[in-house]
C-alpha cells in the first residue's frame, strides 16, 4: 500500500526537522548525508527509534545519520518523498480530531503544559492516570509514548501545531503559552 511505503520515510523527514529543514540529501554506504537549515529542529532521539545507530554533526548545517548499509535506499526514498512534495503522505493521511485528543487527555485542566516541535506534541499532564490511551490511538494520532510519570509525547505529524493551538484555545491558560 502506497500510504505504508511512505509513512516510515515521513517519520525521517520529522526527525530530520521538516521538509523545509533539507536543503541536500545524500548517502555514502552507511550514511544519510545531509546540508540542513537548522541543527536545533533535529530530533536525534526520534532518529534512533527509527533505526539510526549514530549522528555525526560535522559543521552548524551538516549532519551524517549512520544507519547502516541501508543509508543508501532511505536516501533514495527521502529525495522521491521529497520530490513528490510529500503528497504520498498527505493522500494517506488521517485528520487528527483535536477535541478526541482532548478527551483522551483527561480534559482541558488534566493539561499542565504543552509544546510543539517536529510533528510531535510534548504534554505534562496534572493527573496521568487519567490519560486514555486507546482514545488518542482513535483520535487519528500516529502514535504516543508516555515519556515520564505525567508526561506523554503525540505524534501528530504536520498537525502538531494545529493540535497544540486547539489545546491552547481550550486550556486554561495554565501554562499553555
């Protein structure tokens, strides 16, 4: 399915800090070799989930992903995702329902703070037991990972920053700038 082939490339483009944040892609055997606009949009950690054994930050704007003898084909795969403007993605794509994030979060007050950086929202959360998994799996999120005692992270792809300012215009100001 064309939606599957692509999803796992979406996920690098993330990490790497957005389409916007590539300005060269490359591989040398078992390195992405990469220019980028801004090495603070990078989420190392979100690469290693992904497979990368390794970054390497040679300069401000260069940056090597060791990946292993796939470095090549992921390559490949980021320049025809990129080419295509992503469209393989966007045609597969689910609408996040911000209101299910909510409920699924444990309501307005069960947020204590809330950021958007590379698809992903970070939250801390007021009462974590109140944090309904299976509902934000339904709510058209790609993922979540609880990171910590009350916190949790969504993955929520180019609709973090609409999901965050939903929960901005709902909270209660608590924290939610």
């Amino acid at each position: 399915q064309a939606g599957s082939r692509w999803a796992g490339i979406a996920s690098f483009v993330v990490a790497l800090g957005g389409a916007g944040n590539l300005k060269s892609v490359s591989a040398c055997t078992t390195r992405l070799r990469l220019v980028i606009g801004a090495r603070d949009q990078v989420d190392e950690a979100a690469l290693k989930r992904l497979g990368a054994r390794g970054v390497i930050s040679p300069s401000p704007t260069d940056l090597q992903v060791v990946l292993g003898p796939t470095a090549d084909a992921v390559a490949d795969e980021i320049k025809a995702w990129l080419a295509g403007g992503g469209a393989h993605v966007a045609a597969a794509a689910r609408k996040v329902d911000a209101a299910a994030v909510l409920a699924a979060l444990g309501g307005r007050a069960n947020v204590a703070e809330a950021a958007a950086r590379a698809g992903r929202l970070w939250l801390r959360l007021v009462e974590p037991e109140r944090l309904d998994v299976a509902g934000l799996a339904a709510s058209g999120l790609r993922g979540s990972v609880v990171t910590g005692a009350d916190t949790v992270q969504l993955l929520a792809g180019g609709e973090a920053d609409r999901v965050r300012a939903a929960l901005q215009t709902w909270g209660d100001k608590r924290g939610l700038a």
